[in-house]
C-alpha cells in the first residue's frame, strides 16, 4: 500500500491545489488502468460533461498518436486525460493538442531549473533539451447532445534512463525537474484551463503557439506517410493548428506527420 500511495497522485491534494474557481469539475486518480483515454471516452459516450478528469500510475493499454501504443511503467509515468466540450467546428480541433502541449510546456517551465530547456515540437510533443518527455493524443467522441474531446497527455516522470521506451525519450527525473505528482497535476490543469479557455474564446492560438515552438525556424524533415519524408524549414502554424514548411517548391501544410528536428539534442 505504501507503494500505491507513493506513486498514484492524490485526488484531494490536486483538488485543493486547485481552489474553487476551476473547470475541472472532477478529478479521479487510479492506481491502474487500460488507458484513460479509453475510459474517459467511453463516459462521453455517455454525455459526461466538461470538466472530468482522470489519472493514472499506469496503463496496460495505452494509446499513441499514429496509432503506435504508449508505454506508461508502473509508478514511473503519469497518464492524465481531460474530457472536454469545445464549441468550435470541427477543422479547429487540431488546436486542442497543440494547446495541451503548450499547456504542459508552461507548466514544466514554471518548475524547470531553467525554462528556456523546454521547448515544443509540432504538433504536440513536449521536448526537454530535445528528448521527449511528453506526448498528447486527442480523441473525438460524438454523442446526440454535442461532441466531446477527449484529451489525454502521458508525462515520463522518474524513469531512469534504462526504463526509456526509446532512446530519445526523457524523464522529468533524468533531466534534474522535482517530480511532485499533485503538484504537476495541479499545474497542468490549472495552465490547461488558461489554453483551453482563450482558445474557446478565440479560436486560435498561433502566434503564442510559434513563439513556443521550436519546429518553427527550424531545419526539419516532416514524414507524412512510410514513404513521403519533405524537407523544409518551420515556417509557422495556420489557423488551425496545421504546420507550415517552407520547401524548396514553396510553403506547403500538414494537418498530421512525423516532424524530425535537424539538430536535435538527443
Ligand atoms: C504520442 O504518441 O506521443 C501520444 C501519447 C499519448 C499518451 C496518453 S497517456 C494518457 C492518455 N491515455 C492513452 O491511452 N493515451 C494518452
């Protein structure tokens, strides 16, 4: 029990972090779970409204982006997914990953030991000193009243560098960040309602989004299919959160693709 208590955020100190005046209307934490997109996904299904979180210590099942799987150890990862309502039309919900991205890069940044080593890579992933420590996957879910997004965000806490999925994965531990899990909850709830709220209001985020990105100014190569790799250089986001790579034959734009940094760090 000692173990459970140690490593699953506790949902009343998240609560408390987080005062009266908050969106998230419901914050639920589990020891394990297959995936809480998963789960979140099948009670909008069921017309939960915004505002239900839940997190959890680890998954057995969890989704990728691209549809890859995601590994999230026992203890050494957090799963968090958000369920959400948003009133824009449907082209505009590319943004709710890159907002989550910014999300969590503000909330990294607010306890990094210096916050400039946090950056974004298009569309969501987030980057410390160029390994990734994070990664977003957002899901649609129709139901009779009105869609809901699911948004899920899997953050690699103490892992050591032998637990990485991938070499050029990261740990908030690895990179010297304090892993305090109500603590990093809270902050990314509390930096995700900001987003998340301007952008219902406005509709889109993207000069905020490329000052924060580093694809953006960057040499980059963006894999689009197995076989279609394009060569570019970050040129900005459009209004819906697409990226836009100046090539050698003119600007062109993703909506979904691989983005590779020419000079990464890891
Ligand atoms: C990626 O491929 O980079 C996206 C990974 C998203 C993982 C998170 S963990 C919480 C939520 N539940 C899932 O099953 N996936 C997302």
């Amino acid at each position: 029990m000692t173990h459970v208590s140690r490593t699953t955020p506790d949902p009343t100190a998240i609560t408390a972090l987080l005062g009266h005046d908050t969106m998230w209307r419901r914050v639920e934490s589990v020891e394990s779970t297959g995936s809480t997109n998963a789960d979140l996904a099948a009670l909008a299904r069921l017309g939960e409204p915004e505002g239900h979180v839940l997190v959890a210590a680890e998954q057995t099942a969890g989704r990728g982006r691209l549809d890859r799987s995601w590994v999230s150890p026992k203890g050494a990862s957090l799963s968090l997914s958000m369920l959400l309502r948003p009133h824009h039309e449907f082209p505009r919900w590319g943004w709710l990953s890159l907002l989550t991205g910014m999300a969590v890069a503000a909330a990294l940044r607010d306890i990094a030991p210096d916050p400039s080593r946090v950056q974004l890579k298009w569309p969501n992933d987030v980057l410390i000193d160029g390994g990734k420590v994070c990664g977003i996957l957002s899901e649609r879910i129709e139901h009779p009243s009105g869609a809901r997004a699911v948004v899920g965000l899997g953050l690699n806490l103490d892992l050591g560098r032998d637990d990485l999925p991938v070499p050029s994965a990261t740990s908030l531990s690895l990179e010297g960040f304090p892993v305090d899990r109500e603590h990093i909850v809270a902050g990314v709830l509390g930096q995700m309602e900001r987003y998340y709220s301007r952008w219902q209001t406005s509709g889109s985020l993207s000069a905020e989004y490329e000052a924060g990105c580093s694809s953006v100014g960057s040499n980059l190569t963006i894999t689009v299919a197995p076989d279609i790799v394009v060569r570019g250089r970050g040129h900005g986001v459009n209004e819906f959160g697409r990226l836009q790579v100046a090539t050698a034959t003119g600007i062109e734009t993703f909506a979904v693709g691989d983005v590779v940094h020419a000079r990464m760090h890891h």
